[in-house]
C-alpha cells in the first residue's frame, strides 16, 4: 500500500485520467473528490464489494435453476 499525505486542497494524480482531491478534513473522517473519466465506475470499497457479490451469485448455477422456475412461475 501507498500512504500519501496531503492536506485540503492537495491532490493525488493516479495514471493518466484519475485526481484524487482533499476537500475537507473533520474530526470523523476526510471527504475527498474523485474526477475520473465516465468510462471507469468508481465506488465506495462497500458498494464495490455488494456489486462483487450479487454478480458472483447471478452467476453460480445453483441460482440459475432457481431463478429460471421462478420466471416460469413453478416457484411463489
């Protein structure tokens, strides 16, 4: 891991297309600003983890069988 340390108003340049900007520092947290192109989602490390997760469960075949008997109204 790379630890930087800025302060408000600073910013970390990652690659070619992607700022990371301290806007505020606070007692319970710092809020920073992400300018990425449109291209590249950019989430939240929890939001990030739920998409991982319903992705992989869309995907397991157990889930498949009974997704395709709900659509086909054998299940409630």
């Amino acid at each position: 891991m790379l630890v930087f340390t800025r302060r408000r108003g600073e910013a970390i340049i990652i690659g070619d297309g992607i700022e990371i900007h301290v806007l505020r520092v606070g007692r319970d947290g710092v809020r920073i600003g992400v300018v990425a192109p449109t291209t590249l989602p950019v989430h939240r490390h929890e939001i990030h983890a739920q998409i991982c997760a319903a992705n992989r469960a869309a995907a397991d075949p157990g889930q498949r069988s009974d997704i395709e008997a709900r659509l086909k109204g054998r299940l409630p």
